[in-house]
C-alpha cells in the first residue's frame, strides 16, 4: 500500500494537536498548549474544551499546510478517541467525524496509551530512529498514567503493573504546588534538581506488591516533612529548594525504576522504552540509560516533542491500523476511561 496519508487529532487533555503522516514518514505536528490553567495549578476541564474549541480549526489548518496536504488527499482521519477528559475529547472527537463525513474519508480511532508507546516508532524524513523490537517492556509515566506495559506487537499490549493511586506525573505536580512551583511542577522540579543534593533528604517509599506503584503516601510524607521543618523554619523551602527537588526527583525515579527493574529481570526482557511526560524527565532519562550499560538493555527514549501529548504519536498509531484495515463507526463516542 502506497501513498497513504492520515491526519491525526489530538486533544485528550489540555493540548490541542494536529498532525499529518505520510506512508510511515511524518509530514507535520502541530501543538496549541493551554496557559489558561496555569493560575488554578491544574487542568480545568471546562476551559480545556473551550480552549480546543478556539485552537481547533487553526491547529489542523497549520498541520495540512506545513504537510503539504489537501483534505481531499487524506485516506483517513484518525482521532484520539480516550481515555482522557470527556469534554476534551469530544472537541476532537466531533471534529474528526464532521471532516471525515463531509469529504466521505474513514475514521479510525486511537487509544491515547497506546499512542505514547507507539511513539518511538515515529520516523520523519530526517531523522530516523531505532524502534524497540517486540516484545518489549515500556515504562509509561505522564499526569494520569504510571503503568509498565508489555508490549507483545503493534495491537497487542499488556498492562502488568500500575498505579493503584497517583501517578507519577502527579506527584510531581503536586509535590511542587506545596513548595509553591507553578504548573505543571514537572519540569519545574527537573530544572531545580540539577543543582541540588539528591541525598540530601531521604522520603520512604512504599512497599506495594507485584509491579504495581504507589505515589500518593510520598505526596503526603512529604507534605508532613515540609510542614514540620516550616515550624521551626518559615524559610527552610526557599533555602532548600534545589535539594529538595533534587531528593524528591531521586525517590520518585527509585520507585519507577526498582519495578522496573524487577520487571525485567523476571520475564527475561533486556528491551525498555519510557514512553510519556515524565519521560522528559532528564533525571529519569539518565538513570534508564545507566541501568541500560548496567543490565545490558537497549534503552529507547523517545525525543522531547514525542514525551507531552502530541498528535504525531496518534499519527503512527492511526498508520498501524489503517495498514491493518481497522476502521471505526461514525457513531463511536470518546471515553473517559479504558484499559490499553
Ligand atoms: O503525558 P502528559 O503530557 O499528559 C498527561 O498525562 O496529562 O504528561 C504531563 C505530565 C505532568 O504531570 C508534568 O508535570 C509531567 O508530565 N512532566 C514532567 C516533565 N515534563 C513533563 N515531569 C517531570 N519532569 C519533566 N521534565
């Protein structure tokens, strides 16, 4: 099959993206973000709709132009269809359907998760990147996902451990809006943790069974920590704020990485991808590539653009299964929710 082009809609969350693949090759990705919820320290729903809503129209307009494209040569038109907030997806979700029955052109329907993993087969026609082989272990951490997923092939994925409460991009969202950091505190925390002392403090971490995760009792240890040095010092966070950054990024990456590591070693797995927000992280992504020269594996780190939610990853995973004739039903509705 030839000259197939996809345009891809993302809007899962609190970014609106369009993007454009042809045969494999990637054309285009545009990114509208949303600064409108940096002054409430977290995404609100309502005004990420609304948001998509004015970004829309230009954000798929910009991806078609900067791709070269025409709607009329698109042979499909693939959507985020979840999980993600419902509100947002129904933005994308409608909008994808109202150009794909206007210009009679197929739809297919993409799982947000499964985009992040997919990411790393993404090729443009300058870059090319090795993708990870089947099957493989993907560490897959953002704002509302922390999960090792066990990817067999392109369709077939297997979660086997998860958060069974916050996710590790909400730990560090959260844990800086008690320091004070804006949002998202992500790379707030990143930027910080570079100048301060990683063993400076020492946070407990939990003892969760199988591979699953737990971040929400770190949050809260945290909390308690500041709260108590604050009595004896209204200063101690603005005077460690570099080491304590540093030492929350460090606990939280052990947590991600010791099951990880676990993971591996029982199923006998030596291929590792980090798929995600998180997977920005800079401490993260050099501590995956020390265990890497440590354990003898092949570490796949997706570039920055492909980490934060972006259309060029649904792009791919649109490819994949318009190449295996998966379409969807006009009437499909988004969810909120869903396994990978
Ligand atoms: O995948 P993503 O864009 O979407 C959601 O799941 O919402 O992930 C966003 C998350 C946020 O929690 C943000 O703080 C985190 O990714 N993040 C980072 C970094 N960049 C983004 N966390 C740590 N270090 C970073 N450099």
């Amino acid at each position: 099959m030839e000259n197939i082009i996809i345009l891809a809609i993302e809007s899962s969350c609190d970014d609106t993206s369009a993007a454009v693949i042809q045969d494999g090759v990637l054309l285009s990705n545009v990114t509208a973000s949303q600064g409108v919820h940096e002054e409430f320290g977290g995404v609100v729903p309502e005004l990420a709709s609304r948001a998509h809503q004015l970004n829309i129209v230009p954000v798929v307009d910009a991806a078609l132009k900067r791709a070269n494209t025409k709607v009329n040569q698109l042979s499909a038109i693939a959507f985020t269809r979840g999980p993600g907030l419902l509100g947002s997806l129904l933005v994308g979700t409608s909008f994808a359907k109202g150009l794909a029955l206007a210009n009679n052109i197929p739809l297919v329907e993409v799982n947000h998760l499964q985009a992040h993993i997919l990411a790393h087969f993404i090729q443009t026609a300058t870059e090319t990147k090795a993708s990870p082989n089947f099957p493989f272990l993907c560490l897959l951490v953002s704002g509302g996902n922390s999960q090792i997923v066990l990817v067999k092939s392109h369709r077939e994925m297997e979660i086997i451990g998860q958060t069974i409460d916050d996710a590790a991009g909400e730990a560090f969202d959260k844990c800086a809006k008690i320091m004070g950091l804006p949002y998202p505190g992500g790379p707030w925390i990143d930027r910080l943790a570079k100048e301060g002392n990683p063993e400076a403090f020492l946070f407990s971490k939990p003892n969760i069974p199988g591979y699953n995760y737990s971040f929400s009792g770190l949050k809260t240890s945290f909390l308690y920590f500041l709260r108590d040095n604050l009595k004896e010092n209204p200063n101690f966070i603005e005077e460690n704020k570099a080491d304590l950054c540093a030492s929350l990024q460090k606990t939280i990456i052990d947590i991600l990485t010791n099951k990880l590591k676990r993971a591996a070693k029982d199923l006998k797995i030596n291929e590792i991808a980090v798929a995600g927000g998180v997977s920005a992280n800079s401490g993260l992504r050099d501590a995956l590539l020390d265990l890497g020269r440590r354990h003898r594996w092949t570490v796949h780190i997706p570039p920055f653009s492909y980490t934060t939610d972006n259309a060029a990853m649904v792009c791919q995973a649109g490819y994949f299964k318009y190449l295996d004739g998966e379409f969807c039903p006009m009437d499909a509705a988004p969810y909120a929710k869903t396994k990978i």
